[in-house]
C-alpha cells in the first residue's frame, strides 16, 4: 500500500482548516506534515481521525504539526540534542 503524504505551508491551519478538511476528503491523506500552522501552546486544534504532534511558539507564528491517520500504527521516538 503506497501512503498518500500531504506537506503545506498552510499560513495559519485555523484559517485554512476548511481547505484542509476539504483537502483530506478529497485525496484520503495518511499523513499530513503542515508548517506555519500559526498555534500557540495550549490552543485546541482536533481534526477526526488523526493523532496531531505539534510543535508552537510561543508569539503564535510559525509552528510545525504532523498528522498521522488513526489506522496507521506508529511510534514516536524523542531525541534529545544537547
């Protein structure tokens, strides 16, 4: 099975989420990789289906998340770099 991979530039995924949805309808995406998703900390952002690994700062611009299909089984690995 080839998995489908959405990467965006998205300039803010609230703005844009109804693109996004339309988006994953659209094509059935496995993984979506977004930049400049403009969250902060804390902030909800859920889409149905997805685990959501985020990465905010703390002004609210910039930002990075990945989101990987429910159906995929995954593990995520942390690193330290010092």
């Amino acid at each position: 099975m080839a998995l489908k991979i959405l990467q965006w530039n998205c300039l803010s995924v609230n703005n844009n989420r109804a693109d996004l949805l339309r988006l994953i309808d659209l094509y059935k995406f496995d993984i979506i990789v977004l930049s400049e998703t403009w969250l902060l900390p804390g902030s909800h952002f859920h889409i149905r289906g997805f685990s959501i690994f985020r990465d905010d700062r703390e002004d609210g611009y910039g930002g990075a998340a990945i989101l990987v299909h429910n159906y995929l089984t995954f593990s995520p690995i942390h690193i330290n770099i010092n």
